[in-house]
C-alpha cells in the first residue's frame, strides 16, 4: 500500500531542504529568454553537462541571431553543433522548431508564452517537432519561473529509490507524480539538487548508497 499524500509531501520537503544543503540550487547557465533555452535544453539532450554549453555558446557566436541559425543549411548546423552529440537528430530539429516558430509568430521569439497559462505554454511546447514534457518544463522552470518539476532519468532515479512517486508509477506519468508530492516552493530546488545528486551519488549503476 502507498503511503498517504501528506506523508509523502512532508518526505519530500525533507529531501528538497536536505538536498539543498549539500548542493546549495545551482543554476546551471540556463536562459531568461524562453527560445534561447529551448536551444539550450534541445542541445543538452543526451549528451555531458559541459559540452553542449560550449556548443551553444559557439553557436551564439557565429551566428548572433536564430534567423541565422534557421538558415544555416542541415550540414552546416550539424557540423556547428556536432560535439554536442547526436547533431543529425538534433539539427534537424532544431531547424523545425525555428521554422515552426517563426510560422506561428511571424518572428522568431517566444514571448507570447510570458502570458499563457502554464499548461497552455507546456501544450504548445509539446507541439514543437522533438519537444517532449521534460523540455517543455525546464523552459517553463528556468525561463518563466513557472511551479512546475522537470523530471529527467536521474531526478526520477532519485525519486523513486526514495519511494516518492508510487511504486509502479509509468515513466511518462513521473512529472504529474512528483508534481503532487513536492511542494511548488520547493520544486525548482528539488530538481536541480536531485540531478547533481544522481550524478554524483544515486548513480544508475553501482551507486554510493553509502554515502547517501
């Protein structure tokens, strides 16, 4: 039997402050503006958490605006971002979602999404070609301060050998889960601490449980 809501509630702010003590909520370089970290979040996509900020940071550089960047021809933003890992994937997509935008907006930004709802802006984020719910979160979080939790494979690691979702809960279902157990003041902190935690500690294979 899972344990009651409150109960796991309480858990959770226990974990968020906990970790937050040992990781003190880092940012991580992300953007103000909510197209620049849509990038951003699409180039950190499988990859290290180093590499894919020098790709952007040299993708910024030569090409100053996304207008640029959209059109780049594929081979030429494959090769401009091709340390970053998996480029064949990730130029084309970015190339949709800039053509997408800019068929929607009529110019290449997203600051109509300042005032929608947040599931209004995690709707049409979705939409995007490549654009899942983790992604749409983290622009929601970092870029529009939204309550909301982004749940990658290592923040659900976590979670879960912390018993805070309910066992058996499916993966896609692990934003609404966790969503429902930490706080909203607390979530920012509990994702960005949880991630360094699983990459430090709560490892997939071989974790330092003992030092946890």
């Amino acid at each position: 039997m899972a344990p009651p809501l409150a109960q796991l509630q309480r858990k959770a702010r226990r974990v968020a402050e906990h970790l937050h003590r040992l990781y003190g909520s880092p940012r991580h370089d992300n953007k103000e503006d909510p197209l620049d970290e849509l990038i951003f979040i699409v180039l950190s996509q499988m990859t290290t958490h180093h590499s894919y900020r020098r790709v952007y940071d040299r993708l910024r550089a030569k090409t100053r605006t996304w207008d640029a960047v959209r059109c780049l021809s594929a081979a030429r933003l494959i090769r401009l971002i091709k340390s970053a890992g998996l480029s064949h994937q990730k130029g084309p997509r970015i190339k949709a979602v800039l053509d997408r935008i800019r068929t929607d907006y009529g110019a290449l930004s997203l600051a109509a999404l300042h005032s929608m709802t947040t599931s209004e802006v995690q709707n049409y984020l979705c939409s995007l070609p490549g654009v899942g719910v983790k992604t749409a979160k983290c622009v929601l979080m970092y870029s529009l301060r939204r309550p909301v939790l982004p749940v990658d494979t290592h923040v659900a690691r976590v979670a879960t050998r912390l018993g805070l979702p309910p066992p058996g809960t499916p993966a896609r279902h692990q934003h609404e889960a966790l969503e429902r157990v930490v706080p909203t003041t607390a979530r920012y902190r509990f994702h960005v601490n949880a991630l360094a935690h699983g990459r430090i500690i709560c490892k997939s294979k071989a974790p330092s449980c003992g030092s946890c």
